[in-house]
C-alpha cells in the first residue's frame, strides 16, 4: 500500500466511525445499554406516592435539554420494545427508537395505531435518538388501568374510554419523583368525512385524547417540562 492510501484509510478508521448509523450505534450502545440497565431495575412504588417536583423536561427547543421520555410499564422488562398496549403514544417511541436501532441497525417500522412519516434513517436522525437515551435520567411510566374501545354502529356510538397512571422515576436513584392520573375518552361529535373508516376514525380522536391527556398531566405536574399547549 502507497503511504498516501495507507494515511487516508487510517483517517476514516479513526474519524469516519461516528459519521456513519453503524458507527453511531458502537459508540452510543455502552451508555444506551446502561440505561435499559437502569430501566430494568424499576420497581413501581405504591400508587398516590409523591415527591416535590423536579426539573424534569420531556421537549424543548435545544433537544440536548430533553431528560425524560414516556415508556409503558409492559416494556420495562425490555427496555426498547414496543409491548402490545392500546393506542401507544407517540411519546413512547424515542425509547423504541433506541431500541430498534440497538438490535436491527433499522428504524421501528411503526404499528397500527402508530402513524409515522417514514423518514431515511440517517446519521444525523441516529445520532438524535442515541444521544436522547444515552442522557435520559427520569422515565414516565405509564400503566394502563382500563381501556374500552369505541363502538361504531349504523345507529350507535359509543365513545371510548382510557385510563391510566403515571409515574415518574428518577433512574439515577430508582426513586419516584411525582405521579398523575389520565382519563381520557372520545368526544361525543367526532367527525367522520364521507369514504374515511369509521372505526379508525374514533380510534385516532381518542388516541389524540389520550396523547393530549399524558402531556397535560405531565405539564401541570412537572412544571417547565412541556411548552405551553398550542392555542
């Protein structure tokens, strides 16, 4: 090998790693693993206790400030899978993200109940979800009590029904830091346009009561951990 080849392909085993998914992912795994660890280890403290609210933030504007992410209690055995739960959030899935990526080098492809815009997996979206995991310090576990689908009839509608408590962990200690409840159920109006599945509509108007009910709690529970709502 000619000295000029040899250097070039020594800079892109050293530099290049982290530029690539497969790259991104050796390097992000150790940390990412340590905090499915930390997940794992959970134990659900008894229902109604409290803490004094923390500086816990599930959004914000510079993603690096993010420290918490929504996870359901079926997946605390696996940290990273995507258990079979009625109407999954949306703000589960940076979790199952990390998870995805860990064992497949592959974005989760989503589910039913789950709409995602199909996105090119690339470096830099890697890079966003593993550094996510890599720094999480509080989950908000969330624990289905009862869920009643809609009822969709040529006469009848029967709105559906979910509830559910939340509690939040700090992993660093294994220690509640704050819990809320969430109900949420169907409006009794819910629109339907002419050709649109009945049946998956009032699935969608209550899986975005049940996405609105988790932030809201979250909201006025961890104050600052949520933008104001959008008006």
């Amino acid at each position: 090998m000619r000295p000029l080849c040899l250097v070039v392909t020594i800079c892109c085993v050293l530099g290049c790693t982290s530029d690539s998914v497969p790259g991104l992912i050796k390097e992000h795994r150790p940390a990412v693993e340590r905090t499915f660890d930390a997940i794992r280890a959970v134990k659900l403290p008894p229902a109604g206790s409290e803490a004094p609210p923390v500086p816990l933030v599930l959004q914000r504007a510079a993603n690096d400030a993010v420290n918490a992410m929504f996870i359901y209690q079926e997946d605390l055995a696996k940290p990273g899978s995507a258990a079979e739960v009625p109407l999954r959030t949306m703000d589960s899935l940076p979790l199952v993200q990390c998870g995805s990526l860990l064992d497949t080098e592959k974005l989760y492809p989503g589910a039913p109940q789950v709409r995602l815009t199909q996105a090119t997996l690339t470096p830099t979206i890697a890079r966003a979800y593993l550094s996510g995991c890599t720094r999480l310090r509080y989950v908000l576990i969330i624990q289905g009590k009862a869920f009643k689908p809609p009822e969709v009839g040529e006469a009848k509608f029967v709105p559906g029904l979910y509830r559910a408590e939340v509690v939040a962990i700090d992993l660093t200690t294994g220690k509640s830091v704050g819990s809320y409840q969430v109900d949420a159920a169907n409006k009794e109006d819910v629109t339907v346009v002419a050709g649109e599945d009945r049946q998956q509509r009032v699935l969608r108007d209550l899986e975005g009561a049940i996405y609105t009910a988790l932030r809201e709690g979250a909201r006025t529970t961890f104050p600052g951990s949520l933008p104001p709502p959008a008006i």
